[in-house]
C-alpha cells in the first residue's frame, strides 16, 4: 500500500513530462511559462515538506496520508479538466502541496509500522523499487495515454490510483494510536520556514530560465536567507519546537539528509541529461525513449532491492560505500558513449551498473535517515530529508545545466547536437565527482546502526 503511494508520485512525474507538449498546444501556454506545469508542483512540494513531515507526527501519519491522497486526487482532477494555463498552474501548486504531505507520511509509516533493522530495510526497498518502477510506468503511460485519449488522460489516470490507494488505506494501514498529551503547533516556525523553503526552491528552479540577477530571483532568495534565519532562531528558543535542534545531534540523521542532497544533485540529474541525449541528439521520439529508460529504471529497481540484502549483511554505512562506489564507476562508464551517432547498445552498460549503484545508495541512505530517530519525530526526520532530496535537485540540476550549455549560444543543426552531447558527458563526469562527497559522507557514519533507545530520543 505503502509502496503504491510511492509509485503514484514517481509515474506522476515522467507522465506529466510527456505530455508538456500537448498541454502548451491545448491550453495556449507560451514557451516561457510551459515550464510552470511542473515548477508549480516543485515549488509548492519542496517548501511543505518540512510542514508535511511534522503534520505527520502531531495530527497522525496514517490521517495525513490519506488526506494527502484526497488533495492529490481532487487537484489531479482539476488539472485534467483545466481551460486555461492559470488554472492548470493552481492545480499542480495544490498538486505539490498533496505531495509534500504524502511524501513524508508515506515514509514516515514505513519507519514506524517496520523495525529497525531487515524489517524496514526490506520494506524500504519495495518502497524504493515502486518509485523506480514508477518512473518507467509514467514515460510509457504518458506516451500512449497523451497520445490515445489527449494530455488530460495524464491527470485522470492519478484520480483513480489516489482513490484507489484512499480506499485501501482504511483497510490496510493501522489506525493511528491516540494521542495522552496535548502538543501546541509551533505556527511562527511552520510559515517561516514553509514560506522560506519555498522561495529558495523557487528561485533555484527558476533562475537559470529568468537568470540569477533578475530582480524577483534576487529579491526570493535574500527573503528566503532571511526567513530561513528567522526560522532557526525560532526553532531555538520554541517550547515545541516544529524541528527540534536537538535532531542535529543524530549522526546517522544528518549524515542522510547530507547525502539525499548530494545525490540528488548528482544521480537524480542524470534522467534530465539522458533525456537531452536520447531525444535532442539522437532523435528518438517520446515513446522511444521512454522505452529507453526501461534498463535503467530495471537497474535501479535491483539495486534497491540489493541493497536492502547488504545493509542486512553488512551495515547502513558499509551499504553505502558499495551503492557509491558502483554508482560512480557506472556513471564513468557512460560518459564516452555520449556522442552523436552512439548507438544506444554502447551506453547500456554504463547505464545498468549506475543504476544498480543508484538503487542501492537511495535504500541505504533513506535507512540511514530514520536510524537512532524516534517513531513520534520520524515524520519530521522524513520531511527533514525529503527537503534536502528536493533542493538538492533543484540545485544541482540548475548547476549542471549551466555548466553542460556553456557555450551552446548560436548553435544550429550538427554543431548544436554535437554540443549537447558533450554537454551530457561533461555532466556524468560531474555527477560522478560530485558523488565522491557523498561517499566521503557516508565514512562518517558510525559502522553500526545507534537505535532510538541508545541515542537517547526515545520518550
């Protein structure tokens, strides 16, 4: 059930990317504001995650889920029954605010319904091997329901999974167990750092398409620094505090939140290069390469499920150095099959070792996040990691396309292929270096696993 959450968000991704064409035809978008059907959803889910996290932990993990599920479902249907671009716009800002409270819950149900240890590790895997399933799903669905039923076939099709996870949900998830004591609601911090998270976000989505010096992209992120410091004080001196200062002190935490911001930065930007590659500079429509994304989504489904086998044999940090390790030498492998006229049979080596090591690295570090935390602040701790995933991407995503176009300025034709395609490889390389921080990060780790008792966060 928990699993099929997670693949609901991960096909809703690729199969809205598909479809972005039809919808700027249908709804009369200009190619300036396009990219706004999925910035909205970005924006709006990587600021509400921390909200959604601690949501989870005062009104109830399993309420939340499925109240995320009822917004996920009515916005969806908003935004298939959409007449202009504004209201498509609303739809997807309401659609990452949904996300943002499933995210966590889901994530925060897993670590709490599943025991330290081969329990949650397993269950974490699953977990992981449907988000990547869900990402194939979403580019072969978002091929065939765009072009069989039109774009808003896209936004249907999430209707009827989120009312289906809705109704499963009452049967299959343990109630929520009741509440001794009364918790207040730390309110100055929530809009702080809600209103904080979600300028930054904004600004690093949409300062490479506005350019960083423009005037609202300056102005969100010196509002966003200065909300964000007003949070921290905040969360300093509050009773009951929204993010409790005191989670800083679990290793294995921050150690978690470190590296879904690097890999996010570094693994989760390879889908957007490989895009470029497959349709860009070899030409392959959508449904073709959606196709191509099957082995590597089969690759990374593997390594989740491998490393759950691992972090059970051998440990979260271990598990870790292996996942990054493989990762990097896949990601290296790939890079000299980054050229134009490559047959696709050169790069699927290097795309199912970086894919197993992807898979491992993603269960692995989703362990270490919710070790040594206890079960009343995993939400929290979930929102707190999620966040980092979220502007980890963001960031480096906006980093790498900077770096990969330099210079692509006034290019047509042949020049403009080979370009992007040098492009590509100068971004695996990239991706690949900046993923040795994330290995040297995960050396922190203690090399066994601290339980909630022994960290002291038990109550």
């Amino acid at each position: 059930m928990l699993a099929f959450a997670q693949l609901i968000i991960s096909l809703d991704i690729n199969i809205v990317f598909v479809a972005l064409p039809e919808i700027g035809k249908g709804l009369g978008f200009s190619e300036q504001t396009l990219q706004w059907v999925v910035s909205a959803c970005t924006v709006f889910c990587g600021g509400f995650l921390l909200l959604g996290g601690r949501a989870a932990d005062l009104l109830g993990q399993r309420r939340v889920f499925i109240f995320a599920l009822w917004l996920y479902a009515l916005s969806s249907m908003l935004g298939g029954l959409a007449w202009n671009p504004e209201v498509i716009i609303a739809a997807r800002a309401v659609q990452g605010i949904g996300g943002a409270l499933l995210f966590p819950s889901t994530l925060s149900l897993i670590n709490r319904l599943f025991a330290e240890g081969a329990p949650r590790n397993r269950a974490l895997a699953i977990w992981g091997g449907a988000g990547a399933s869900g990402l194939t799903l979403g580019s072969l669905a978002g091929g065939f329901l765009t072009s069989a039923f039109g774009w808003p076939s896209v936004f249907f099709v999430n209707v009827l999974l989120a009312s289906i996870a809705i109704v499963a949900a009452f049967f299959l998830i343990p109630k929520d167990a009741p509440r001794t004591e009364r918790r207040s609601f730390d309110l100055p911090g929530a809009l702080t750092v809600t209103a904080g998270a979600t300028l930054l976000v904004y600004a690093l989505v949409q300062g490479p398409e506005d350019g960083w010096r423009a005037t609202s992209i300056v102005t969100s992120l010196v509002l966003s620094m200065l909300l964000l410091l007003a949070f921290a004080i905040i969360e300093s001196r509050s009773r009951d505090p929204l993010m409790p200062v005191r989670l800083f002190g679990n290793r294995s935490l921050v150690a978690g939140m470190t590296i879904t911001f690097i890999y996010m930065g570094t693994f989760g930007a390879l889908p957007y290069f490989l895009t470029v590659l497959f349709q860009s500079v070899h030409g392959y429509t959508a449904l073709q390469t959606g196709l191509a994304f099957i082995v590597p989504s089969v690759a990374i489904f593997t390594g989740t499920q491998v490393g759950a086998r691992l972090a059970n044999k051998l440990s979260t940090r271990g598990t870790l150095v292996v996942g990054s390790l493989v990762g990097i030498a896949g990601t290296l492998a790939m890079a000299p099959a980054t050229f134009v006229g490559a047959g696709y049979v050169l790069i699927v080596p290097g795309l199912v070792i970086s894919g197993i090591g992807q898979g491992i690295v993603w269960t692995a570090m989703w362990i270490a996040a919710s070790s040594g935390v206890a079960h009343h602040e995993q939400g929290i701790a979930s929102g707190m990691a999620s966040t980092t995933l979220n502007v980890g991407n963001a960031i480096g995503l906006a980093v790498l396309v900077a770096l990969a176009n330099a210079g692509l300025s006034g290019l047509h034709g042949e020049p403009l292929r080979s370009g992007l395609a040098h492009g590509a490889q100068q971004a695996f390389y990239l991706a690949a270096a900046g993923m040795v921080l994330g290995l040297l990060v995960a050396l922190t780790l203690p090399r066994k696993a601290v339980s909630a008792t022994q960290s002291g966060e038990a109550t």
